[in-house]
C-alpha cells in the first residue's frame, strides 16, 4: 500500500514491500489473460487463469474466518512506543531495534522479532499499486473498478476473500477480470503463514486481519485498521527454536495498540522496561 525503502532483509516479507516488485508477475498475467482470450474465448481464460494460480500455490484457496480466541496474554511485558503509536509486548527480554522512517524492527534475545509499519500511504493496497507510478500499473485501475475508492480495510477484505471458488468465469467479464487479478495479486503480497489460516478480528477501536495461525506457524502478520482510520501492520516471528508465537500474545499486542499524542520512539516500564542493547 506504499512504496517504502527496504531496511532489512526479513523486511521484504512484508506484504506491502512484496507489492513493490509484484508488478512484473501481474504484467505477466495481463499477458496470459490476453493471449487465452485470444485463443479460448474470456471466460475459458479467466477459468484456467484461476485454475493455474491454485495449482500454483494452494494457500491461494484461504479465505478469512473469524478469530475464535480473545483471551489475553498478562506476561509481564514491555511497553513500546514509535511513530505516534503504543503497544505492549508480552516479553520483557533485552532487544536490539532498527529504527527507520516509517517502520521499526525489534529483535528480542528471547527470540522474537517484531517488525513495526505505520505506511506512508493509507489509501489501500489497491489504490496503491495503481497509483505507485515505479510499479507502471495505472491499467489495472479500470479492472479493480470501485474497490479504488473504497477504504483501505474494504481493498484488503476483497483481496483476502478472493478464492479460486470465488471467481465466476462465466459471469459479468469485469468482476471475473478482476477477480483473478485480486487472485493473483493475493498470491504474491499476502505473507506465507497465508496456509496455516487467515483470522479477522474486532476490537472496540479497531479491527482487522491476522495471516497466519501461532499454532502452526513461526509467523503472524497482523494487518491493523481503525484508531482515526488509520493502517498499521506488525508482523511478529520467532527465530529461536523452543520459542513460539501464542495467539494470547498477539491478542496482547493487538489489545493494546493505540495512538498516542506526539511522534515518540521510546520504551516505557510495563511494569519493568526491558533494556535495549
């Protein structure tokens, strides 16, 4: 949803960073699409398109379902605080943070890796990856139709809920158009705990989605929406063995989460502040 530079390596996971070099695979698809309508007729190349994309990558057939657990973690923890945002984490370990212009990583000697986004831009994923003129997809504007103006939680449902099933081939040429190119599109941006499960969540003050189950995975990406509709994305990760991610951590973080006055970056006790290193 923003073109940012890319501070680290593990960064580049992040499903807006990804977006930024997606552009040549929806080119390529573009491209696919034009020669099967050629060949087959629309609908027949709409159908394969479809087809070919959750061969590809089955994770692609996930949709959304509702966050069954609430509860949350009460570790003693740390209390973060970046870019006009505050948080808790519930590890109260040592940590080592890269702080850049609108994203932070934090590496806790515990083990777990947190990476902070407030985007520059918060007009949505879709928005923009048609607007972002370095990725050169202005065409794409007409196929994602209305869902350019609508908001950036709605561009992100559609994206999330778009499935192979989904796709009616044979029905109206532009919602099937655009349905294998939100197909495509969610293939290359949504991080790879996309597999393990897709949740969406509610809070009283925000709402959102989290890509990836702690069950199953070493990975979550929480996509945050709400709090004066703004868009904040953390994605968590452990990279000790021995140390998992649990869904009332995450839940602690996302409990927590809230805007703050001023533009700070600073750890506060919560209760005993962790040092960092």
């Amino acid at each position: 949803m923003r073109a940012l530079i890319r501070v680290t390596a593990w960064e580049r996971v992040s499903p807006w960073r990804r977006v930024l070099g997606a552009f040549v695979r929806v080119a390529i698809l573009i491209g696919i699409l034009n020669v099967l309508f050629m060949l087959l007729g629309p609908p027949i190349g709409i159908f394969f398109t479809a087809k070919w994309e959750a061969r590809k990558l089955p994770a692609v057939k996930v949709a959304p379902q509702p966050l069954s657990d609430y509860s949350v973690s009460t570790e003693t923890g740390t209390v973060l605080s970046y870019f006009g945002y505050e948080f808790e984490v519930p590890w109260n370990a040592s940590f080592k943070e890269k702080v850049g212009r609108v994203m932070v990583q934090l590496k806790f000697q515990s083990g777990q890796d947190v990476l902070f986004i407030v985007p520059d831009n918060q007009g949505g994923l879709l928005t923009e990856i048609v607007q972002d003129k370095s990725m050169h997809m202005e065409n794409l504007g007409p196929i994602f139709g209305d869902l350019m103006n609508r908001s950036a939680y709605d561009q992100y449902a559609a994206l999330l809920n778009t499935t192979p099933s989904s796709i009616r081939a044979f029905g109206p040429r532009a919602e099937a158009t655009r349905g294998v190119t939100l197909l495509t599109v969610k293939a290359i941006a949504v991080g790879p705990g996309l597999e393990t499960g897709v949740f969406s969540f509610e809070f009283p003050d925000k709402r959102g989605f989290q890509v990836g189950d702690p069950r199953k995975s070493r990975r979550a990406d929480l996509e945050v929406f709400g709090m004066g509709d703004h868009y904040i994305e953390i994605i968590c990760a452990t990279t000790k063995d021995g140390a998992r991610l649990s869904q009332p951590e995450l839940n602690r973080i996302l409990k927590s989460l809230h805007r703050v006055s001023g533009d700070s970056t600073a750890t506060l006790p919560a209760p005993m502040a962790s040092q960092r290193n």
